[in-house]
C-alpha cells in the first residue's frame, strides 16, 4: 500500500511538473515521439535492409547543445517523384536542443549558435547500378544534380511541416568551393563542398498546430515579426559513392557563418560513422 502511494506521488509530481512547464512538456513530447518514429523509418530504409551503419556518435550530440540523438526520415517515394528518376532518399538529421524555458528548439532563436541550424547525412539509393546519382561518368560531381537533395529537404519537408507556404519558400544554393579526392571519416575519395545558403528562417509567430511542431516544440509566444524571414547561412557537405550498395553518401552541415561550420566540422561531422 505505502509502495503505491508514493508511486502515485511520483505521477502527480510528474504531472504537475509536466503541465506547469510548457517547455518540458514539448521536450519529453519531442523525445516520445520521435525516437520510436525514428527507429522505425531507419529499419524501413536501405540502410536498415542491408544492415549498414551510417550514425553519428551519441555522446558527440547530447552533451553540446544539440537535440540529444540524431533522427531519421526515410523518403521512399517524394524524393523519386521530385527528381524524376527511380531514387529513395534516407534523411539523417539534428537541430539544436530544446530551450525549455521557450517551448522550443534553438532553431527558432536568432541570438542563439544554432539558429537554422542542421546537420546530418543523406543516403540516396538509385534503383539502375549504371546510375550513379550526383555524379558524371568522369567520376567528378553532378553539382545540378546534387543540390536537389537539401533543397527538397528544406523546401518539401522542413519548411512545409511548420505551415510556411509554398509560394513564400526560398532555397538558392551558390557553390563557393569544391574539393575532391578528400579523406574523412577513414575512407579516401570524398568530395567537400562550401556553399552560401539564402533560405527561410524557421522563426514565425506560433499557430495552433503544425506537423513540425511535434519535433521541434513551438517557436516564442512572444514573437510578432515576419514569418519565416529569409537567413544566410554557410553549408558544407562531405560527398562519395559507393557502388557496390548503389548509394550516394552525404555528410552536411549548415548554420550561421564559416566558424559554426569549421567548429562543428571539427568537432562532430568528423566523428560520423559509415560501415557498410
């Protein structure tokens, strides 16, 4: 009897806590949705089916300011249709942790480092082995080709999930510079690519509900400015193929300036893993 009193306790405290915090209340409703969601569209992907490890390391994220594990989104079809060829796109990704006293992520926070902020991988599996996706028969990249993996994630996935209109996205990717023959992460012949990114804040004034909200909380109460305003940013990307796995394997990272790029290049990109 004495045991489940206090058990009972302990759930009205939870409860209170939980009611009382908004903040808390969006991070644990983050956190229960989105890892079982995430475990499953990574064993539904190619990535699941043919056993390979593609991830970043748990104790790189949790403990400097990101949301505390990387997700997974697996587009079986979206990306195909978008592209016109027979493709499925496998979308890792992370964004900056929740604020708890805000309701939200850091990505809704113009004085925050991580202000529409991502990074992540992408895994692009192309159903004809003679096509290698993002790349030309001479073996250098397919720059035209490549780019329409982050636009389609900013302006078909992201952007659309938090109700930001079609009409009102904005996504132009200038390439900056192009590196190739790159070693990272243990493996010779990546492909490094900066570029400057002109695209849509995640910021606007909240609504009732949105998709987006599930994951990354809801952005300031008290925020009255311009929905969605456009943001420079820098992105780098880390780019190869593997053709046994018919797979085009990308490393990304995106934020406010050359130094969040250079720092978290250093310190969290580079210790992805990738076992096939």
């Amino acid at each position: 009897m004495r045991k489940r009193f206090v058990f009972l306790l302990i759930l009205l405290a939870l409860f209170f806590t939980l009611f009382f915090n908004r903040g808390l209340f969006y991070y644990m409703r983050s956190l229960s949705i989105m890892l079982p969601y995430s475990i499953y569209q990574r064993h539904q992907s190619p990535l699941g089916h043919m056993g390979i490890s593609f991830n970043f390391p748990k104790d790189k994220v949790s403990l400097q300011g990101w949301y505390p594990f990387t997700l997974t989104h697996f587009d079986a079809e979206g990306f195909s249709n978008y592209s016109g060829k027979k493709l499925s796109l496998t979308v890792l990704y992370g964004f900056g942790g929740f604020q708890i006293s805000k309701e939200g992520s850091s990505i809704y926070d113009p004085t925050a480092s991580f202000y529409t902020s991502f990074y992540g991988g992408y895994a692009v599996y192309h159903e004809d082995p003679q096509d290698s996706f993002g790349f030309l028969n001479d073996g250098k990249i397919n720059t035209d080709e490549l780019q329409l993996v982050p636009k389609y994630d900013q302006t078909q996935l992201v952007l659309p999930s938090l109700g930001c209109a079609a009409e009102d996205i904005t996504f132009i990717n200038t390439i900056d510079s192009i590196e190739e023959n790159v070693s990272y992460i243990g493996m010779d012949g990546w492909t490094r690519v900066d570029s400057s990114i002109i695209t849509n804040s995640l910021l606007h004034k909240p609504k009732n509900s949105a998709r987006g909200y599930l994951q990354y909380g809801k952005p300031p109460k008290d925020y009255n400015g311009k929905d969605f305003p456009l943001v420079n940013l820098k992105g780098r990307a880390y780019i190869k193929y593997m053709a046994d796995y018919q797979m085009t394997f990308v490393l990304y990272i995106m934020g406010v300036d050359d130094e969040f790029i250079d720092y978290w290049d250093r310190a969290l990109l580079s210790e992805a893993r990738l076992v096939p």
